[in-house]
C-alpha cells in the first residue's frame, strides 16, 4: 500500500474509520436522547478512583454546573455530527471510486 495515495483506502482502514464514527454516533445519541443516564456515567467514571483519567479534576470541574455542560456538548455535538457524517461520505466515496 503507498500511503502517499489516499485515493483508494483499503477496506480495513474504511472499517475502522467507520467504527470510530459508530462510536462517536452513539455517544451523540446518547447525549441528546438519555442525557440524564450520559451525565451519571460520566460522573461515575470521573469518580471512580481506579479509573486513571488525565485532567481529571479539570473535567469534574466542567460538570458542577450541569446546564452549561449540556449546552457545550450540544453545540460541540452538532459540529461533531456535521464533520463526522461528513468525513464517512468522503472516505466512503473514495473507497468506491
């Protein structure tokens, strides 16, 4: 494979650039449909002491005032969406092409 020519990626890289895309989905639906559930998990994961996360505080910060941080990860969310379903099309089209 030349990766200098990204004019036809291989199957394996358009999987997993899909799957990543899956997960980003999900995480966005997550958000806007059980956004109730998604802020307790993330809670729960940033509170847990086994969980090594960096920034840490910094994002436990981000999450005291829960109305700001909904609004934040709404907007970041649609600009995610765009860029992501985007970025799927272009790949996807190189792919056939």
């Amino acid at each position: 494979m030349n990766l200098s020519n990204f004019d036809n990626p291989p199957l394996g890289f358009v999987l997993v650039f899909l799957l990543f895309s899956l997960l980003f989905l999900s995480n966005t639906y997550k958000l806007w449909f059980k956004t109730d559930s998604y802020y307790q998990d993330i809670y729960k994961s940033l509170t847990n002491e086994k969980t090594p996360y960096p920034f840490k505080n910094f994002f436990l910060k981000r999450l005291e005032n829960r109305r700001r941080w909904e609004v934040e990860q709404k907007i970041f969310s649609i600009i995610g969406f765009v860029a992501v379903i985007g970025a799927d099309i272009l790949v996807v089209m190189a792919f056939i092409k």
